[in-house]
C-alpha cells in the first residue's frame, strides 16, 4: 500500500488522470472521491491497495455507476430518434 499511502502521490496522481480520462462523463473530484473511498475500503477489509487493485475496483465502481442509469436518463444512441 505505500505507493498510494500519500494523500497526494504521483502513483495516485497518474491513476486519477487515467480515470477522470475514460470517465469524462464524471468530474474529476467525484472520480478522485471513488479512488479514495476504494483505497479506504480496501484497506479497512484487511485487503491490500496496491495501484493496480485500486485502479481496477474504482473503474468498476464508475461503470457500475454508469450503467445503473435507467435507460429514460441516457442520451440517446443514434441522435434525437434513437
């Protein structure tokens, strides 16, 4: 866990970064919140926060989030018609 203990590390930085660009649909602050709270979960389950870990279950928890949109809420597939 020490690469992302810091509350500000370049490891942490670069995974953000990578996550606010394949989640441009979120603000940076709630892709920032959602590595956070992984990181804390992790950590509070005994489990270990290693960058790639963390990377991997905050871009689950985005799409998770993305998909749960019911369908009346998503933009529509092919224009104004659908």
């Amino acid at each position: 866990m020490p690469a992302l203990a810091g509350h500000r590390s370049e490891t942490r930085d670069a995974l953000e970064r990578r996550l606010c660009e394949e989640f441009a649909t979120f603000s940076a602050d709630t892709v920032r919140r959602c590595v956070g709270d992984v990181q804390a979960c992790m950590s509070h389950l005994g489990l270990e926060a290693t960058p790639a870990s963390v990377e991997r279950m905050a871009r689950e928890h985005l799409t998770g989030i993305l998909k749960s949109e019911p369908p009346s809420g998503r933009a529509p597939a092919g224009g104004p018609d659908g």
